[in-house]
C-alpha cells in the first residue's frame, strides 16, 4: 500500500498552504466563534459548527493540494508511478479527512466547553465525525478533479459548500423548512452529517434517524470516490 | 536487437485536432533516440503516450516489450520520465522528495543516499528553494530512483543558462553510457549535434525525416559545402560557379558539391590563370539546424515557407 507516504507527503507540502488555512482552519474557527460569542448556550448549533468545520477543513485542503498538483504537474508524479487511480483517490481523501479530524476537534473542544448539556453519546459522536469528514474529503476531491481548470476550483467549492450550510439544517433547524427545501439538502452529504451529529451529542434529530444518516455518509463517501476515479480515466 | 521502444502508427486526436499522426519508429537498446520538432509539433504529446500519462488514440506501442495501452503497470515500474518542467514538491527538502518516490516505487532507499552524493545534490534544500538548474538536475535524479532501463526526457535544457545545461547534457551523456536508453525530445541544435545516435524530426505531428546524423545532413544536399570570399569577382570565375549555383551568404558565397576534390583543382586553377586573391575559403557538413529548418516549419503561424528550396519569386 502505498497511501501512508502520500498522505504524509501530503502533509508536509500543503498542511500550510494559504488555501488549506484560511478557508481549512480560520474560517470555520471564527464562524463557530461568532455563533458562540452571539448566543451563548450553544447546543442546538453545536452539530452545525461541528459539520461545517468538518466540511470546509476537508475540502479546503483536498483543493489546495489537487489545485497546486494539476497546475504545477506534481500530480502527474503520482499518476507515474506504479500504482493504480483508486490508491491515489484513496490517499487524497483519507489525507483531506485527516486534517478534518483535526479542524473538527478543535470546533468540538471549544463548543463542547459551551454546552450546558452533557453529551448523549460520545461513541456515537466520533463515528459520526469520522463518517463526515470522509465524506465530505471524497466530495471536495470530486469537485477539484472534476472541474476542468483547476484556478476555478475553489470558487465552484463556495458554490455549492456555502448553501449547504442552510440546506443541511446546521445554522437553523429542518423542522422550519418546507418538504421540497429538506429534500435538496437530502443530496449532499452535510445533512447526514448534521443530523447524526445532532442525534449523537444531543439525543435527538429532525428527520433523519442515525440509522440511515450514518450509513449514507459512508455510501457518499464510496461514491464520490468512484466518480473521482472516473474523473481520473476521463482527464488522462 | 529487439527495439526497447516502439511505435506503430502512433496518433493523438483532441476532438478535431490531430497533435501526434501516426508515427512509427524504433529505439534500440542503448540509444540515444533525438526526437526534435518546433513548438508545438506533438514532442510532448509523444512522450505522454508513450509513458501512459495520456491514452492513445489510435496505433500501438511498445515500451521494454510491454504494450502501452494495456500494461500500463509494467511499462511505468520500467520507465523513468523527465517532464517539460521541474515537478517536484517545493515544501519537502531534495531528500524528502527523492524518498517519497522510493517508497512510492519500491526502490532501496539506499538509491536516496547514493544518487544525491553522485549527482552532488543539495540532501536538506527544500526543492522550492533551489535554483532551476539545481531542480531540473534533481528531477532528471528522481527518474532514477527505482533504476528504470529507459529514460524519457522532455527537453531537459530549455529555460537553463549556458552552465547549467552542459552539466545536463554530460549527465544525460553519462547515464547512457551506463547503459540506458534514452528518449530525448528537444529542439536545441547543439544538443541534437552532440548527443543522439539517432534523430526523428517531427513537424506537425509527423515524422519527416529518421536517420542518423550523417544521413540527415544528405537530406539538405548531397556532398560538402564550401564557402570563399574571393576579389575580384571576375566574369569567368562566375561562370564556373554557375553550374554549383552559389548562394552569398554574409560577405562569402556557398556552393554544395559532391566531389570537393574536382572541385578544388579547379578553383586553384583558375586562381594561377586569372589572379584573384582569396580572403576565405572552407569546407563544411550541412548541420542539423539546415536540415531542421529545411524540414520543419513554425507550427504557430501556419505558414508554410516553400519547399522547393529557392523560387523566384
Ligand atoms: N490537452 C490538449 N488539448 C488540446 N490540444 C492539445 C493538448 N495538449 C497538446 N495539445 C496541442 O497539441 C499540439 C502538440 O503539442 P505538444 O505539447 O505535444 O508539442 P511540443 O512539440 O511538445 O511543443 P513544445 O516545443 O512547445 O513543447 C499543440 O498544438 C498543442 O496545442
Ligand atoms: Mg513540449
């Protein structure tokens, strides 16, 4: 297997890149910041800020690696070597989720320091948090192979993170918007994310049971791998 | 010898336009294969088939006995590929980066250390630091970590000052003898008089001439060029000339012969008879860059200069 020296590679080179610090780690610190110095007690958005700094940590670092690799060609160091699509789309995305691990467990510690509520189920919590940085690592690798000139990439990525911060429910409650508003945020990741969460730290969810919410984040992550892949056979 | 390298009516479409049409060619074991086109003439769009970095349109190919199309596997653990640029990772130090590769292709790491003191490398210099003959120097380095039998290298001296591309081209000189075939694309004329046994020119994704030097140069005229500047020009002397048609060049006249001896006698002859005085005279092969330019046009402009040789109008 030749995953552990991309992913630590990966590290090295782009962990301090501007792309994976600023949209990566400063904004999803300061946005959660923000939420709590505004309201206080917390917990009703701490599933929130736990999935968005999980989503903008993942695909921040996933693009600013797969921008620099397709412009200054290094990715094709990889696409030279003796290893197949699957290990490179592998490796990408376990690398974009481990530094999600890290963005979102700093926004965890902070929140957590917030709530007024212990939290229901820690197990829970962890797998949830795990099953959504994958899953939005493999989406931000997705969009960076898929659109076609890499400069772009980062502006298609606030196309469509930015509005699924509402329509997964993190800022304000499912339960407020119509049918046909859940349903579009039924086809991103971020509301699987949000509502696992929401059942693990706080006991309870809006529409979707943990037992599907789980498993569909791992689903998604499958898929958008796939489709990288195939991203890949199309782009060489 | 079985050929390392083969391409068989090798071509390239993007959408409407052909970059590579259909070329064929053999590199031997051992060789160093020129493969010189202008800009844009499909050298690189050759190298990338070859090292399956791109798919291949049409045609076939062969890399140490693998096919191209189907054991991708196989032809890369084989093949060690120079790109047009310096790709390396500018946050991890020269040996940080050659590491990353040994891994990534099995090799000894052993080959780390021993490559960075034969090739004198900088072992703790972030990549992104170093001058870019330094980096081109080590990417050439890092396409021989895992000992590939053969070596593509997509014009590894472009953008580098007088220094730094010598000591490339003795590098490149050196890892030949040690016996590797090398792939060389270039379109800089002391490279391609100095180093490949053989020579493709590419122009406008096809092959236009394939030989070696010496039978390139016979593709611009047959024999020797001698050039001389002699006064006076008298009438007589311009008659003689006539039948070799002599073209000024500068202050001297060049004429083509296929027998410079004959040639010679006459022309000392008729300095005894008629008492011109000669400021210059010598003899020359046709280089590589007339061939070059005879058979190659600039693709950018699309225009293509005659091919008769001297028309005139
Ligand atoms: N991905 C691509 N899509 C469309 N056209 C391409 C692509 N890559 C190369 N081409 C075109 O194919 C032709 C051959 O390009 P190639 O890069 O192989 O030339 P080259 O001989 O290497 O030139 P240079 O000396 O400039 O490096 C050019 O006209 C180029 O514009
Ligand atoms: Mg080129």
């Amino acid at each position: 297997m030749k995953v552990v020296p991309i992913i630590v590679k990966e590290l090295k080179e782009y962990m301090f890149k501007p792309g994976s610090i600023s949209w990566g780690l400063v904004f999803p610190l300061v946005f959660s910041l923000a939420f709590i110095v505004r309201f206080g007690d917390i917990d009703h958005l701490a599933p929130g800020l736990v999935s968005i700094s999980a989503l903008f940590a993942t695909t921040s670092f996933v693009a600013s690696s797969l921008i620099f690799e397709r412009r200054l060609k290094t990715f094709e160091r990889l696409l030279l070597a003796p290893i197949s699509y699957g290990e490179i789309i592998l490796a990408k995305v376990l690398v974009g989720a481990l530094f999600g691990l890290m963005v979102s467990a700093i926004t965890l510690a902070i929140v957590r320091y917030f709530m007024v509520y212990p939290v229901w189920s820690w197990p829970l919590t962890l797998l949830g948090i795990l099953l959504a940085n994958l899953a939005f690592s493999a989406l931000g690798v997705y969009i960076s192979l898929a659109v076609e000139n890499p400069i772009n990439v980062m502006t298609w990525l606030n196309v469509i993170r930015l509005p699924m911060m509402f329509t997964s429910g993190a800022i304000a409650s499912l339960t407020l918007f119509p049918k046909w508003f859940i349903a579009i945020g039924l086809i991103t990741p971020m509301t699987y994310s949000v509502e696992a969460l929401r059942y693990s730290l706080l006991g309870y969810y809006d529409v979707i049971a943990p037992l599907y919410s789980l498993p569909l984040m791992l689903f998604m992550t499958l898929l958008f791998m796939l489709l990288s892949v195939r991203s890949l056979r199309r782009m060489y | 010898m079985k050929a390392v390298i083969e391409a068989k009516n090798l071509t390239k479409r993007y959408g409407d336009f052909t970059a590579v049409n259909g070329i064929s060619f053999e590199v031997k074991p051992g060789e160093i294969f020129g493969f010189l086109g202008p800009n844009g003439a499909g050298k690189t769009t050759t190298v990338r088939m070859l090292s399956t970095l791109t798919s291949i349109t049409e045609g076939e190919a062969y890399v140490n006995g693998h096919d191209v199309r189907r054991e991708r596997k196989a032809v890369k653990k084989t093949i060690g590929v120079v790109q047009d640029v310096s790709n390396l990772y500018d946050e991890l130090t020269v040996e940080e980066n050659l590491r990353f590769l040994a891994k990534l292709y099995d090799a000894p790491l052993e080959n780390v250390s021993r490559l960075i003191k034969d090739f004198n490398l900088p072992a703790k210099k972030k990549f992104g630091k170093l001058s870019s003959g330094y980096k081109r120097r080590t990417a050439i380095v890092a396409a021989l970590i895992h000992e590939p039998p053969v070596l593509f290298l997509d014009e590894p001296t472009v953008a580098l000052d007088v220094q730094s591309a010598n000591l490339v081209r003795n590098m490149i000189q050196l890892l030949n003898k040690e016996g590797k075939t090398i792939f060389l694309t270039t379109h800089n004329m002391t490279e391609a008089e100095t180093l490949p046994h053989r020579i493709a020119i590419i122009n406008r994704g096809k092959i236009v001439a394939i030989g070696k030097r010496n039978e390139l140069r016979k593709l611009v005229g047959k024999g020797v060029k001698v050039r001389f500047r002699v006064e006076p020009l008298s009438n007589r002397f311009l008659r003689f000339l006539e039948p070799y048609s002599p073209k000024p060049d500068g202050e001297t006249l060049v004429v083509m012969v296929e027998d410079p001896d004959t040639f010679l006698e006459e022309f000392w002859g008729l300095k005894r008879e008629l008492g011109f005085r000669v400021l210059h005279l010598s003899t020359e092969l046709p280089s590589i860059e007339e061939v070059f330019l005879q058979l190659t046009d600039s693709n950018e402009d699309g225009e293509r200069p005659c091919a008769c040789g001297g028309c005139p109008l």
